[in-house]
C-alpha cells in the first residue's frame, strides 16, 4: 500500500526558507519520478516541482522556478522541498506526490505552509 508522509511545515515569515520532506513506504521508491503540489485557500491544486527517479531530472513550476529546489534521498526513500525567499502566494498545503506514466497516482495527506508577518 503506498503511503507519503509528508513533514516540515510552518509559520514563516516573507522572505524565510522551509524545507518539506516526504517519506515513502509501499513501492520501490527509486523507480519512480515524483513531485510536489500544493493547494491555496479557494484554489485548486497545482504542480510546483517535479523529479525523475535518478534525481538528475527537474521540473518546476514558474511561479518558484529559482526558489525552491526537490531533491530525492533513494536509500531513504525521501523526497525533499527546500523553499527560499517565500511570500505570502506560497502560502498553501503541500503535497507530495507518486508519479507513473507522466501523471500524479497517490498524494500524502498534506503539510501546511504558512507564510504571513
């Protein structure tokens, strides 16, 4: 049963810096490319950044292109986002995600991100 657990949220400050990190469980981790989304108040979901299975491929959303970074532990089974410079638009809940044939199969359960004075 595959499971993402994600962690690392938080209140930050405009400007301040997070690192999310994602545990997975239930499938053979390093075969499989996987991403981050997140989800604002009133808004749907959208894409932030992705990664291959090898870590050496990513993919990023405009919007933190420059700011935010996914990275993979393969023995660990972990996926992380570190997020810098953040402003009041990043904030939402992020989830991480399990990808297979180019789109998004299962999410965590979320992790909330906050970024406000």
């Amino acid at each position: 049963q595959v499971q993402l657990v994600e962690s690392g949220g938080g209140l930050v400050q405009p400007g301040g810096s997070l690192r999310l990190s994602c545990i997975a469980s239930g499938f053979i981790f390093s075969n499989y490319a996987m991403g981050w989304y997140r989800q604002a108040p009133g808004k749907e979901r959208e894409w932030v950044a992705l990664i291959d299975s090898t870590g050496r491929i990513t993919k990023y959303n405009d919007s933190v292109q420059g700011r935010f970074t996914i990275s993979r532990h393969n023995i660990k089974n972990t996926v992380f986002l570190q997020m810098n410079n953040l402003n009041s638009d990043d904030t939402a809940v992020y989830f991480c995600s399990l990808r297979r044939g180019g789109t998004s199969v299962a999410f965590g359960q979320g992790t909330q991100v906050t970024v406000s004075m």
